[in-house]
C-alpha cells in the first residue's frame, strides 16, 4: 500500500494527479523529495532514493530538475506555499473584529501544521539549514513571508513594529520549534501555542 504523501502533496501544483503525465511525474517526484529528506537527511539522500521513492526513472528525474538540490528546494517552497495558505485561511476564519484571535488561530494552525506533519516539520525546520546556501535563502523567504504576516496583524491592531524585529521573533519561534522536532518532541509541538502567543502580542503591543 502507496504510504500518504507529504505535506507537498497538499499543493495544487502537485496535487493535480490528473495532469499530463509528465506533470504527474514531477508531483510525484515533489512529493517523493520531502519524504526521502525528512527520513534520511538531506546530506544523505541521493537521486536513486528520491527515484525509487517516486517510482520514476533516472532519466525522468534530470528531465525535470537539475538536479537533488533544485528539486529539494522546489519541494521546500510549494511545502511553504501551503503552510502560509492554512494560516492565512486560519486568519480569515478569525475574523476582522480581534486581531489577538487571529493572531492566535495563526499560530495555532501554523504549530496544528507541523505537528500533523513531522516528516514536513523536519524537512522544514531542520534539513533546510544542511543543503546549501540557496536553501539558506529560500528560508529567509520563508521568514520573511511569516513575518509580513505578523506585519498585517500589527497594523490591524494600529501598531507599526519593524520587519527586523518581526523576523526575530520569526526565527526565534522557529528554532524553539525546530528544538521539539530534532529532540523527537513533535507531539508537544501545541503546548507552544501560548508563550508563541504572548511573546509575537507584547511584541506588537510594545510598538507604537
């Protein structure tokens, strides 16, 4: 029996089983990626894992990606694409009336996420930082959009913090996250929702 997809798979790009074959191909070998990574870590992982896991040829592979390292990282950010997208919808579903409940549903979904998710929140939290400085980069986007994200609560509530300062707390929540993962704590990932809560709210209550 076919094991379930990644987080990855949650993407419309690579959900589409019903495209063209050789766009079936590329979302399998997306999803095959996050998978083999998270397992063996990226350093580890090789083309011929990420072929057999996605059950598709050599060849196929380098017709589609230049190789591991495009591949991977294509994978990172349609994984990213989503996790913002469920936060964003967690956000509306809050409401527009109390911007510290929308703050909260955020965060909540983003821990609910990786939580469900541990082959994801590896891949994630943890491979990201070993495969090279185009990795580095495709975090820091990924950063940046979570913190911008944080900017528009902010403003919602009439507060104004820096980018830089919502970054920080960005990174800094994020590494408390990574520690729960690489320490094999996944399932204690939701006792974070509060001291998130609190740290991200006196941040953008203690600017003006």
């Amino acid at each position: 029996m076919a094991r379930p997809g990644s987080l990855v798979s949650e993407h419309p790009e690579v959900g589409a089983r019903l495209a063209p074959a050789s766009e079936r191909q590329r979302a399998r070998i997306l999803d095959a990626v996050a998978l083999v990574v998270a397992e063996k870590g990226y350093a580890a992982s090789t083309v011929a894992d990420i072929v057999r896991e996605a059950g598709v040829s050599r060849s196929t592979f380098y017709e589609l990606f230049e190789g591991k390292e495009a591949c991977f990282l294509e994978a990172y950010r349609h994984g990213v694409d989503v996790l913002v997208e469920r936060v964003r919808a967690a956000v509306r579903s809050a409401g527009s009336d109390d911007w510290r409940a929308q703050l909260r549903a955020g965060i909540r979904t983003w821990l609910e996420t990786l939580s469900a998710e541990p082959l994801f929140a590896r891949t994630y939290l943890l491979e990201i930082a070993t495969a090279g400085p185009a990795a580095q980069q495709a975090r820091a986007d990924a950063l940046r959009r979570f913190a911008e994200r944080y900017a528009a609560t902010a403003e919602h509530a009439g507060h104004r913090p820096g980018l830089d300062v919502l970054l920080i707390v960005c990174a800094g929540t994020e590494q408390v996250a990574a520690d729960r993962i690489r320490t094999g704590r996944s399932s204690d990932l939701m006792d974070l929702v509060d001291p998130f809560c609190a740290c991200v709210q006196a941040v953008i209550e203690g600017t003006g």
